[in-house]
C-alpha cells in the first residue's frame, strides 16, 4: 500500500553558504532549476545568487544572514530540489512549509509561479530591510513555558515560533537579546542565535506591512492548491489561498507541532516525511515527536554534514521501493 509523502520546507536559519553544492555539481536536473531560478533573479536584481552562494571564498561556517541573498537562496535550493523529486517520480501527497518556507509550499502547491515567488521574497527582503530596524530570532531549547515564567523574555522579546516539545524561538531588538542570551548562559539554557537580522515572526516587521501587502495585490494568486496545502501558520490545511496569506507567514506565529498533528490524522497510520530543507531542521523537529516519530519515516535530504546527492539518490530509491 503506498505511503502519503509529504514535502517539508524550512525558512530563515537553515541556510549555510555551499548548501546543494553537491547536487549542483553532479546532478543536471538540479543544476538545470538552479539556472532557470537564478536567471529570474538575475532579470529582477542584476545579480547572480550562484556567485554569491558557491563562490570558492565562501566556507559553510561563514555568517549567511543578508536577507536579499538568504531569502532567494532558500527557496531556490528548496524548489529546485522538490523539482527533481518530482520528475524522479517522487511526488507528494501534502506540501508542508514553515515561515519562508511557505512560500517554496506555495510554487510547489501550483498557488503562486515560481517566477510570482521569487519575486515576492525578493521584495519582502528589500521591504523588511529598509523598513524594519535590525533585530534577530534566537532558539531556546526548553519548553515555551518558559517563555510564559520569565519576564525577560516576554517583556523583551515576542514568542515567534514553537518548533518542539522543547523548542521555541522569540524574536527581538539586538539590545533585547543580548540581555536574553545573558541570562539563558546564567541558567545553563541551551540557546542559538539564528541567522537572521530582522525580527521575523513578531511587531518588529510591522513598519513592512504596507508596502508588502500593496506588493501582494500585484501577484496572480490561484485560490486552490494542486497539491494538499500545509501551513505552519494555522497548523492545519489551506482550501482556499488569498493574497495576504503571505504577509501572515512572515508576521504571525509558526506553530509546527499542530500542523505535525493535522498530517498524522489526515495521513493515518503511516506516512514518509521528506525534508527539502538546506539543514534538514524540520526532520529533527518531526523526530523529537514521539507520536509523529511512531507513525512515519522521516527523511533528511539535505545537511551541512553529507553529501546531498548521494543522499538524494540514496532516498529517491528507498522511497520509490516502499511506495511499488
């Protein structure tokens, strides 16, 4: 019987210079979309993220976190990657995405062009850049209760994501959140700053909300997926798509426990979980559930740590195996 697959894709902080350099280097149908999407980059901005992105000056442990290269590089190795999948036979019964990752969700889903998508994350980077004061998003490895006991963190900065059981993201001004790290560091918290210069997810982008949103009137928006639509947003599916949708996903709270939730009662009792993810950061979410660890077979595609084409093709077999 063959298993739902489901795309996942992730957003701000899982990007690292050199990601899918394997995969651009080996695998032609790869190469072939990360040309395609760079020359609408190119056509919008003059610019090559490829250079940018695989350059030989650039090391993986560099610090990625200019939002006009991180944002288009994310969705460019995402699509790019659910592309070939695609074509390899591999396709998807749900697309799932998490904050910029909606927007790969979206292209993938039919909702959006991939040419309306890079546009619009390319134009919501150049908006938030020049109308939002610089922050950032640190990770906390503990429950959100947390963040609900200490006045630190809710008087200095806004929950913006919850990731796990223990797993949460505030987001807040760069004074904030040193004040934050200090007293996590006291505590003996494990913490991580992103890489990310705004404080996505909170009221620090509001200044960006009208520019975006008359940006959003511009694009041609298909009101029903292809393809069955998550989104981290309402932890729950997407029937009918409107255009504000994606100032929301940038804005509002990411929830991705309850949209794990909503897979595993529309799924039923077992269901593959690929993520397409530069870090594979979502993976390790879905594998810190036990509920969601018990009933599906996650896969990390993509990682600093391996080589993306063999794994690629390492689990394009297995998956086409289970699914005969």
């Amino acid at each position: 019987m063959r298993k739902p697959i489901v795309f996942m894709f992730s957003g701000q902080g899982s990007q690292y210079y050199q990601m899918g350099r394997e995969l651009l280097l080996e695998d032609p149908a790869f190469r072939h979309w990360m040309l395609t999407l760079n020359e609408v980059y190119k056509e919008l901005s003059g610019d090559s993220i490829l250079h940018q992105l695989y350059g030989n000056e650039r090391k993986k442990s560099e610090a990625f976190d200019q939002l006009k290269l991180t944002h288009p590089a994310i969705f460019m190795v995402e699509f790019s990657l659910a592309r070939i999948l695609m074509e390899r036979g591999v396709v998807p019964d749900y697309v799932l995405g998490s904050s910029l990752g909606e927007f790969t969700a979206c292209a993938v889903a039919g909702v959006i062009s991939y040419e309306d998508a890079l546009a619009c994350i390319m134009k919501q980077a150049e908006i938030v850049g020049y109308s939002c004061r610089e922050g950032g998003m640190l990770a906390i490895l503990q429950s959100k209760d947390l963040y609900e006991q200490e006045p630190v963190l809710y008087q200095k900065s806004e929950l913006a994501a919850i990731n796990a059981s223990s797993h949460f993201v505030v987001s807040g001004l760069k004074d904030s959140l040193v004040e934050i790290e200090s007293y996590l560091k006291a505590r003996e918290s494990l913490y991580q700053r992103l890489s990310v210069r705004f404080a996505f997810h909170s009221s620090f982008i509001d200044p960006a909300e009208k520019a975006f949103t008359a940006f959003l009137k511009t694009l041609t928006v298909h009101r029903h997926p292809q393809i069955n639509l998550v989104s981290c947003l309402t932890g729950g599916p997407i029937h009918e798509m409107k255009a504000d949708f994606f100032w929301a996903v940038a804005r509002e709270k990411i929830n991705f426990p309850k949209a794990l939730d909503y897979l595993s009662q529309a799924c039923g009792g077992g269901y593959t979980l690929m993520d397409l993810g530069p870090s594979g950061t979502l993976a390790n979410f879905a594998k810190s559930d036990l509920a969601t660890a018990r009933q599906a077979d996650i896969i990390t595609l993509m990682s600093p740590y391996q080589n993306s084409f063999k794994q690629l093709r390492k689990s394009i077999d297995m998956v086409l195996a289970a699914n005969v």
